[in-house]
C-alpha cells in the first residue's frame, strides 16, 4: 500500500527536538547542581519524601511524544488503497511561472508572485485530469516538473517557487516555450498548451517569434499578466533593513506589467490574454478551463492510486492524550505507590 505525506513540509518541525532534548539536559544538569549546593542528597531526600526524581523525565518525554504525533498529524500521513491502469484521454499543459525579482512587487496584494502562486494551485485544481508540467524562470528557464498526473507535487512545487531558485535575472518566455516545446511527446501536434504566468517586465524579442512558430507546431499559449501598468517598487533588504531596489543613481526602481507584450504573445500563440489584478482568481480559472476542454484530447495509459486517504486524526489523537497524561502528571511522588521505586533493579 503506497504511502505519502500530503504537506511533507511540516515534518522539517521534527528538527527541533533535538534541541528540546538539548535544552531539558541542561536544566536537568543546573538542577543537579543547585541541588549540590545545598548539601548532601541523602539528607536532602530526606527532607522532601514526596520529591520524585523520575517525574521531570516522564512529563518531558511525555510531552515529547505529543509533539512528535502532533506534528506527524500535521503533515497528514495517506495511504492509497489500490494502484490500477486507467486510459484516460487529456490536454499536455505547462504552467510557466515567472520568479524573477520583479515579481515581488507590491502592486497587488500581498505581492505579485505570492497571487501567481496562489492563482498557479488554484489552477492546478481546475486541470485535474490533464497531464501537468511546471516550468519556473527568470533570466533562464527550468524544468521544476515534468508532465505527469502527480497533481500534489504539482503543488508542491508551485508553493515553494520564489525569486531565490533563479541564478539569472531576467523574463526568458521564449526559453520556457522552447524547453516545453522539448519536453511534448513528437507525435503530440493538437493536444498541448502552455500558461505563461508573468509581469512580461523585461520585453524577450524572441518570444513573440517563438509564439508563432510553436503555435505552428500545435501549442496554444495562454498569457497570464501578473501586475498593474502603473507598476510598484521592488522590495528588499539591504544591510538588515527593509528598501527597494535602486538603480545605479540611487532611485528606486519601479516595474510596472508590460500588459501590451503579453497580450501579443497569446496572440500570437493562438490562445487568450487574462489580466490576474482585474479577474477573480476562480473565474479566471473556470474561463482556464472551459477554453481548454475544448481542445481535442489524446489518450493514454497511467498507472494511478485511485484514492489516498488520510489519517492525521489519529495521529493528533494520540497526541492529546499525551499531551493531557503530562499535563496530569504530578512532580510529586504517587501517594499510592509510597516509597516503591518502579525504575529500580
């Protein structure tokens, strides 16, 4: 039985026990000593019978017990029931997403490339059935996923895409049509698509001359303009304080969506222009999709998990009861066991 986390993310919150258990040492260490200080531990024992020496390790590794389940839960383990073969009749799409500096710019909220990212899974859920790919750039392009049905990874990837995972600066569209133009099948002529989702800031000469000649060969591009044509400023941090990019003068930079540029290039594509700071997020990608199952479909073979299920709940389960066993637990000893010591010989 296949098995996943769905936010696999979470579980990178796993890698602050070791520092839990780091830290419990050292108060379990000056507790020790201030102790010492006092006097004898012989005799001080015998000042606070009810004082158990093995209560601080129960609740501490109680409540860690509760912190491992909680976030395990948190990252929603799934199983998947059954693996089959299915023939299933889809569009090759691309989703080409900008993550150039520009991007960051605050002309809409909270940011441009935080809307396209937010648009990008919105959409990914729309396209469910289609094959997917993801194609990230910049000052160049790059593959993050190749076509497949894996529409969590889909997410996956898209949520964390951001201006860092690009060497170059830049808006290299014409290098995303080439690098999805490589990657379709050589018989797919009338079943492919790619949705370019930029600012267009830097005008790529190329690209409209690589629109038409791939629209020629049976790709549809579809344009997504991400940004105002009034523009905004780039935010920064320079020195550890909060700034805009500036140019070699000193002023601030401002980036505004080279609006007209994408609009040719769904033209010349053979596809539409949609502009993501005046479209509601869901209508523009229902409009996505009515366009694009009116294309012809070709049939394939994919072996696929039917179903996943999840089963945080029990894991967020037992982590209550761990959680509520160390909140009830008490430092003092157990007035029923008296003087027995259950972790003795």
């Amino acid at each position: 039985m296949p098995f996943r986390f769905e936010n696999a993310d979470y579980l990178y919150a796993l890698l602050l026990l070791p520092l839990f258990i780091l830290l419990f040492w050292l108060i379990q260490r000056a507790r020790k000593n201030a102790f010492a200080k006092f006097g004898n531990t012989t005799l001080l024992s015998q000042l606070m019978p009810a004082y158990s020496k093995y209560k601080h390790t129960t609740k501490f590794v109680l409540l860690l017990l509760g912190l491992s389940f909680l976030i395990v839960g948190w990252a929603n383990p799934q199983w998947g029931t059954k693996k089959e073969k299915v023939n299933r009749k889809s569009v090759d799409i691309f989703i080409a997403l900008d993550i150039s500096q520009s991007m960051m710019a605050e002309d809409i909220k909270p940011n441009r490339m935080e809307r396209a990212r937010r648009f990008a899974q919105n959409l990914v859920e729309q396209l469910k059935g289609d094959r997917l790919g993801i194609i990230l750039f910049a000052g160049n392009a790059y593959m993050q996923m190749p076509l497949t049905t894996d529409y969590a990874a889909a997410q996956l990837f898209l949520r964390s895409a951001n201006p860092s995972q690009a060497p170059a600066q830049g808006t290299a569209i014409s290098e995303a049509i080439d690098l999805a133009e490589q990657s379709f099948e050589e018989d797919n002529k009338q079943h492919k698509a790619i949705i370019i989702i930029s600012d267009g800031e830097t005008h790529d000469e190329d690209a409209l001359a690589r629109a038409e000649t791939a629209a020629e060969e049976g790709l549809l591009i579809y344009s997504i303009g991400v940004g105002t044509p009034t523009g905004g400023f780039i935010p920064t941090v320079i020195g550890g304080r909060s700034d805009y990019k500036r140019d070699k003068t000193g002023n601030p930079v401002k980036t505004a969506l080279n609006e007209t540029m994408m609009q040719d290039l769904s033209q010349a594509g053979g596809g539409f222009y949609f502009n993501l700071a005046a479209s509601n997020v869901d209508e523009l990608s229902s409009a996505l999709r009515s366009s694009i199952d009116k294309m012809e479909k070709r049939e394939f073979e994919a072996r696929v998990f039917n179903e996943y299920e999840s089963y945080f709940q029990y894991f967020i389960a037992a982590a209550i009861l761990f959680l509520i066993a160390e909140f009830l637990l008490s430092y003092r000893k157990n007035k029923w066991l008296g003087e027995k010591d259950l972790f003795g010989k």
